[in-house]
C-alpha cells in the first residue's frame, strides 16, 4: 500500500522502528552521572537517586559514575525494604549489592563507567536495581545541529602500567628483607596472594604507592607472614597490667583460676610445702591479700635469682602470714611458670578507666580479650572491630565470596572458647579481607584512611592508623620494610613517578617533580638521577 506521494507505508513503519531501536541503543549507552534516576521494585518508595562520591572526570559538570558507586552512600533510597521484617527496615540498612553489569569499556581512571542500560544486584532482596534516567541532558552544542548531542569526552589520567601489576611472593619476601622464606611463611604467602590479587583494584591496592605501604604494614602485623593470629607469650602486654606491685584481687584470682596451682606454693613454718587445689588457693589469696606485679602472674616468670648461686632460679617469696603470736604460719611464694595465653589476653584487651583504645570488649572475665584478640594479615583487634569488619564486608562484596553474611562475633552454643572470631586466623581469604576491610575503612587520621595516606606516601599516618599503639621497634620495622619496597627491583615507586613525569598530563607531571624533588632531598640517587635527566628535555630559553 502507498500513500499519496508513492511512499510505501510498511517501508517507512519498518524504518521508524529501525530508527527507535537505535535510539534506544544510543540512550542505553549514555554515561551515567551524578543525581542519576535509579528504581528498585522491591523498595516501597521505588524511585531513587545514584550519588557519585568519588573524585571523578566530569560529563556535562557532573561526575562520572563508575563501577566503584555501590554502596548505600551512592544508591540512595528513602523507602523501605519489602522484603525485610514487615518492610519496617530502611533499604540503606539491609542494602547488599553485587557488581555492576553492562558496564562501559572505556575506562574512566582506571575503573569501567557506568551506561544507562547498567544494573547491580541487591543480594538481600534479590531484585535488580536499573538506571532510568542518565542524567545527561540533550544540550546540542550548536543550533544548527542536525544530530543528537554528543557527550562530553572524558580525558583520563595516564595510568602507570605497573600499579596493574600482581603481587608476587618474591615482592613481599623482597620488601622484608628476608634470604629465605621458611615453610610456614611460604604456606601463608601462598595462601593470601590469590585473594590479594583479585581483591586489589577494588579495594585500594591500585597504585604502586599503595601496595608497597599495605606490603610494610601487613609483614610487621604478621610477625613476617609467620601467623594469622596474634602471639600469646608477650613479656610487655598493653593494657591495665601493672609496673609496681598491686593487691592480687577477686578479677585476678577468677580468671587464672584454672592455673593457681601452676602459679603458687604454700609453704608451712618448718619449710615443707603444703598441697592446695585451686579452689582452695582462690579463696587463701582473696582473705590474705597479698601484692605482686601482675605481669609475672599471666606472662612466663623466670624466678628470681638465687642469692647463693646467681646462675639459679628460685621461687620468689611474696607474703608472710603470721598467727596471733605474730610467728610464721605459713608463706606464699610465687613459681616460675609459663604464660597464659587466655587471661593475658583476656586481661591486656579489657576496658579500663582512661582507656583510649575503643575495643568494644567486655571485662577481663568474659575473655573478650582472648576472641577478639589480634587475627588475619592486620591482626584486627577487639569485638568492635570484629563487628564493624561483618557490616563493612556485607555492604562492600568481595569478588568471588559466596559464603554470604558471617557475624563475627558470634559465639558457638556450648562452646566457651569457640566462634565465627576464629575464621580470621583460620581462613586466608578472611584474613585477607579483614585486612582490606582496615586499610580502607579501619581508623582514621586527619579525616582519612590509611589508603589515603599511603597514596600521599605519610609513613607516620600510615602507622597510626593501622596501629598507632605499637612498640618503637615495630614501627621501625614498617619504616625499613618500606625502604625496602620503594626499591627498583620490589614496587620501585620513583619509576612510577618518572613515567608520570614523562607521559602525565600537566597536573599528574606536577606531582611527580613535587615527589622527586622530596627524595632528591632525602638523597635519593635514583630520584636525581630522574630529575636531571627532566631537566636536560627542557629547551634552554624555557629554563
């Protein structure tokens, strides 16, 4: 059939639809930018917007977003989850989101942009979060343009090649400084380094900066690689332990109850040793009070040194008790012994006045201390770290984890010493994204995260925030494992900045000679070395 002017109708049908598909296309391929229109059906007030946090190239003004947006601060929602308890919880709460799907291929600073046509999973209710609106708005740059408006192109950033590049064994037996590896270290090596390189681009260990803090920090946290769980035998634990002598009270006596015998010997007037059970040591202690500095009790005691032969040890006398005639009825001595791994740490963990720390524990007798203790490659500390770890990991997925929400702190029914806690130390893949999980949102600094100050190489706020409470040994330690990493046959950061000054756009040639010039000051061969070779490229008129 054709119309007056001898156009066929099914024709120009078939090209109108032709001509919508491709607009559809086109639209389902625009990049996404801030106060996007996002839509959850399962969420009562279904329409939303996508917030960009992140530092961003602009697309018509407004950041771009990227496959990093993916979390509640991002996709925001005001209603409520249908699928929660009576939809009484708000969607930000219960939000567990997987990874962006139909992402774009060209990649802003590193990381794939978002399209319209975008989706992400929410893992808690099982929909489909979609993009409805871009945000872009058809703005034509010309009025006599006869085309549907171009986007606005994105410049990226050069990107070093090897911030891409994996962790290996050898970088981190490198950065310690270590000959040889033993076989635990090399089963622990072995054991994390799947799950660091496949965690690394999405949880801050993108830059060559990066990676060589995070490799400095975790080797002395480790104990060298040697451990996923903090040492039990500490000589010096931190805490409410004494310097000087205090009354040995009721806390004391309850929670190294189950070792009082290990620990002291009764001894009658005429020199014989007088046999007691623990039950009956707790109660003598608590009626005759005797003083001690509480460290030789929880941790491994030598002796003293024998005044007749200085190369022996002998138990050390603590308390006299006397009878009513003021004679000797029997003393108390003090054993050498072993440590005690629980109520030390039970005890070095517990809350005290003044304490600055924010464990979140409960007292010495709840052995929160002992749980909670230092566990995974960070040796994360205390219940609310433990905890603050299960919400983080529940709003962040790590790529390939399927084993859904753990809580931490949970505790296994009719088990004293027995919990979800103990996955940390016994399971690489959490010891590793405890890890991450710190490293990017653990303590901050000055309003940031260790990450953040790794990246502007701040060594002393690295520290602080991965554990600012630590020996001046250990701290130089983390000092001289970076050395280490900085070096040219480990992470080699000056040739990061060398490529950044020879093939960056004007701001990132900036940073890199303000880096330069920083180590040329610490006598850093390598980096003038960089620097004169910069200044020989520059035309004489132009210096």
């Amino acid at each position: 059939m054709e119309d007056s002017k001898g156009n066929n109708k099914q024709d120009v049908s078939e090209k109108r639809q032709e001509r919508d598909q491709e607009e559809a296309v086109a639209e389902g391929l625009k990049l996404v930018i801030d106060q996007a229109k996002i839509k959850c059906e399962l969420c009562v007030k279904p329409e939303g917007i996508l917030k960009v946090n992140f530092d961003t190239p602009t697309t018509q003004d407004k950041k771009t977003a990227t496959v990093v947006e993916k979390d509640m601060k991002s996709l925001i929602f005001t209603g409520n989850c249908k699928k929660s308890p009576n939809m009484a919880l708000p969607c930000a709460s219960v939000m567990q989101l997987g990874e962006w799907q139909n992402t774009g291929t060209l990649l802003v600073q590193d990381k794939s942009p978002l399209l319209k046509q975008s989706t992400i999973p929410c893992l808690y209710g099982g929909s489909t979060i979609e993009i409805t609106d871009s945000g872009q708005r058809s703005v034509p740059s010309d009025v006599a343009a006869t085309g549907a408006p171009v986007p606005k192109v994105v410049v990226e950033d050069y990107k070093c090649p090897h911030c891409d590049e994996e962790f290996t064994s050898d970088l981190l037996q490198s950065s310690m400084g270590l000959k040889k590896l033993s076989a635990t270290q090399t089963k622990i090596i072995d054991s994390i380094l799947p799950y660091l390189n496949k965690y690394r681009k999405d949880f801050a260990l993108d830059t060559c900066l990066r990676k060589a803090h995070f490799v400095a920090q975790i080797a002395v946290e480790s104990a060298n690689f040697d451990t996923f769980a903090e040492y039990e035998s500490n000589s010096n634990p931190p805490g409410i332990f004494s310097s000087s002598p205090i009354v040995i009270n009721e806390t004391i006596v309850k929670s190294l109850k189950d070792n009082l015998t290990a620990i002291f010997k009764i001894v009658n007037d005429k020199g014989v040793e007088i046999t007691k059970t623990n039950d009956e040591l707790q109660t003598l202690l608590l009626k005759d009070k005797p003083t001690i500095v509480d460290k030789q009790l929880y941790c491994k005691y030598l002796g003293e040194t024998d005044p007749k032969d200085k190369k022996k040890k002998v138990d050390k006398l603590i308390k006299e008790v006397l009878k009513a005639d003021k004679t000797v009825d029997y003393k108390i001595y003090l054993k050498p012994h072993t440590h005690f791994g629980v109520p030390l740490l039970s005890r070095a963990y517990a809350p005290y006045t003044g304490d600055r720390r924010g464990l979140g524990n409960g007292d010495e007798l709840t052995r929160d201390g002992w749980k909670f203790k230092g566990r995974g490659l960070k040796q994360l500390t205390g219940r609310g770290n433990y905890k603050s770890f299960a919400e983080y990991r529940n709003k962040h997925p790590f790529p390939g984890d399927t084993s859904g929400a753990i809580d931490f702190t949970e505790e296994k029914p009719g088990v004293a010493l027995g919990g979800k806690y103990l996955l940390i130390s016994s399971d690489a893949m959490y010891a590793t994204q405890s890890a991450l999980y710190f490293w990017n949102s653990g303590t901050k600094k000055g309003k940031k995260y260790a990450k953040d100050h790794a990246q502007n190489d701040n060594i002393d706020l690295v520290i602080k925030c991965i554990n600012e409470y630590d020996l001046a040994s250990g701290k130089k330690s983390r000092k001289n494992n970076l050395i280490r990493a900085r070096k040219e046959d480990v992470f080699d950061i000056n040739r990061h900045f060398k490529l950044m000054l020879e093939n960056g756009n004007e701001q990132q040639k900036k940073e890199a000679k303000a880096y330069l010039e920083k180590r040329k000051l610490l006598k850093d061969d390598q980096a003038i070395k960089i620097l004169e070779e910069d200044e020989k490229k520059i035309p004489v008129g132009k210096k």
